[in-house]
C-alpha cells in the first residue's frame, strides 16, 4: 500500500525548483520583469554607466541574450574573456546573467570586482541576493548605495519589493512602495507587478485588493499578470470564491486567462469531496478556449490529489503527463518518488 509523505526541501532544492520555475514561465507575459529591465539597462547607451565602444556593445547584447537564455557559463566564460577592461554595462550584463541563474558566487565576485558601483549593477545584485532570500545582504546593499551616494531609481524599489516577497514580508513590500513615493517617483504597473506578486507569495489578499483599486485610482492599466497575483494571493487559505471572482474579473476586462491563470486558479481549490471535479471543469474549459495545459497544471493536479488522498487519481494525472508528453520538473519527481 502506497501512502503519501513528502521529502523535506532544503534551500538549495527550492531556489533550484523556482529558477526551473522561471525558466519555464519565460514566455509568458506574466513574468517577473525586473532581471529583463536590468539586462536592457546594462545594454543602453544613455544611463550612468557611460557609452559604449561598438565592440564592448556587442559583447554587452550577447552576454545579456545568453544571461535571458539561463546560459550562465557560456554568459561568464565571454566574459572573461575580455583581453581589455570590461566596462560597467558589459559587468552589469554578466552580473544579470548570475541574477536570472541563481549564481551567488559568480555574482558576487563580479560585483565586488566593479572599481565602481552604479545604480543598474546594484539592481541586478539586489535581484540576485532577494531571490536567494537573503535579505541581510540586500539590507547591506541598500547601505552601500547610501554610502555612496547612489540614488534608488523606480527599478531598485520593484527589486526591493521583490526580494521582500521571496521572504513573504509584506511590511517590507509595502515601506519600499512608501519609500519610492517618497523619494517623487511615480510607481508604474511594473512596480505594481512586484508588489502583487508579493502579495501573491504572501497569500495576502487583502492587499492585492488595496494595489488593485489604488491602481485603478492612478488610471493604470491593470494586466492579467497583476490580476494572477491576485488570484495567487487567494491559494495559501483556499480562499476558491475570491478567486473565482478575481477570474471573472480578469474576463470582464476582455482579458483572456492564459495556464497561469489557471493554474492559481486551480491551487485555490479546497481538498473537499468535489475538488476534483471542480479541477476536471477547470481542465476542460482551458481546452475549450485552446489553452494547453502544461506541467505546472500538472503538478498542482498532484497536489490536490494528495490532498484529497486519492493515490488512483495520482497515478492518473502522471499517466495523462506521460501520454502528452509532458515532461516533468523536478518538483514532479519529487512528488512521485515521496508517494
């Protein structure tokens, strides 16, 4: 007789589970965009980190091309090798690609090579050490830029609020977006994507209503991305009318949900007697709109599965994976091996 029990996951595992996460979700419109902005800092012309020569240039747009691809060591190895000084943006460039990879050390030993430290590469650190959870070095960060002089731009406080969601600190979160006004610059609907993905990770649904309405207020236009924080932030109490709603809003604003959407949807679902057909409805109106399910569906599949103690229901949703040919991530394996 086969029971359910999971392993337990260390850090390393985790942050190996959501950079597997995001490289999946890298076309979606949806995505964290903050490691994108750096990158397109890095390459630009006109910021502080001075012009570029035409060959520094190049190698600044292949460095970034390679970081977006998650290929870190063909990133670093053009990198280094540079015969004549690598200049800021080529650095901040190689830093990003850390960022997007999870690299610490790589990251960290390029950054503490910079002879100087620029808004753009701090950003990119700051993304790098948030993901990674570690907020006292971020704290440590934010220092250093105040010792230096170093003013937080629009993009340092979305990398904050960023790096405070990881952790799920909202108070965090919610100080950067103060601080941001504070210092007159205008949140955007990028800055407002952080914060709700934030929300999101922090099952505070609350909030992700208040940044709705205040966006709303603003006249910004309010995406399916912000809207699938919104039902992200239901999952963590199963909070499945809210949702729903949320859902329906998305609709009413002639947005189409796309499997992200779905998917929180779908995590949203409390392990009741009809949970499963609840997310056999979900399933087949994704495929009436054309919507393919894909892996991350899947593993949610699982875990209400697990929730509901259906082990013939488990072996089914990995039976339908392998008929489409849907291969599977390492948190998949994991779920499989512990059952």
């Amino acid at each position: 007789r086969r029971s359910f029990s999971f392993l337990a996951e260390d850090a390393p595992l985790k942050a190996e589970l959501w950079a597997e996460k995001r490289l999946n979700r890298e076309g979606m419109w949806d995505r964290d965009v903050h490691d994108q902005t750096a990158v397109r800092i890095a390459a630009r012309e006109d910021d502080e980190d001075g012009p570029l020569d035409a060959e520094q240039r190049q190698l600044c747009l292949e460095v970034a091309r390679l970081g977006r691809q998650r290929q870190w060591q063909e990133a670093l190895a053009l990198f280094d090798s540079v015969q004549t000084e690598a200049g800021q943006k080529l650095r901040t460039a190689a830093l990003s690609a850390c960022a997007r990879s999870l690299q610490l050390e790589h990251g960290r030993r390029i950054f503490n090579a910079m002879p100087q430290k620029t808004v753009p590469a701090c950003n990119a650190y700051i993304m790098l050490l948030g993901r990674l959870k570690r907020m006292r070095d971020v704290e440590d960060l934010l220092g250093l830029m105040r010792a230096q002089q170093l003013r937080p731009s629009g993009v340092t406080y979305g990398c904050l609020m960023t790096a405070y969601g990881m952790v799920r600190d909202m108070s965090g979160v919610m100080r950067a977006l103060s601080d941001m006004r504070a210092a007159s610059i205008m949140p955007t609907t990028v800055t407002f994507g952080s914060a709700l993905g934030a929300a999101g990770r922090a099952g505070d649904t609350e909030t992700a209503i208040a940044l709705l309405r205040e966006m709303e207020h603003l006249r910004l236009d309010i995406g399916p991305g912000h809207l699938t924080s919104s039902i992200v932030s239901c999952a963590q109490r199963k909070n499945e009318a809210k949702a729903r709603e949320l859902f329906q809003d998305m609709r009413n604003r002639g947005l189409k949900p796309n499997v992200v959407a779905y998917t929180g949807l779908l995590a949203c679902i409390p392990p009741t007697g009809d949970a499963l057909s609840k997310a056999d409805a979900l399933l087949a109106e994704m495929k009436s709109e054309t919507v393919q399910p894909d892996v991350y569906i899947y593993n949610e599949l699982l875990n209400l599965a697990v929730a509901v103690r259906s082990p013939q229901r488990f072996r089914d949703v990995l039976a339908e994976m392998e008929a489409h040919r849907i291969a599977p991530t390492r948190e998949t394996a994991l779920r499989n091996r512990s059952t």
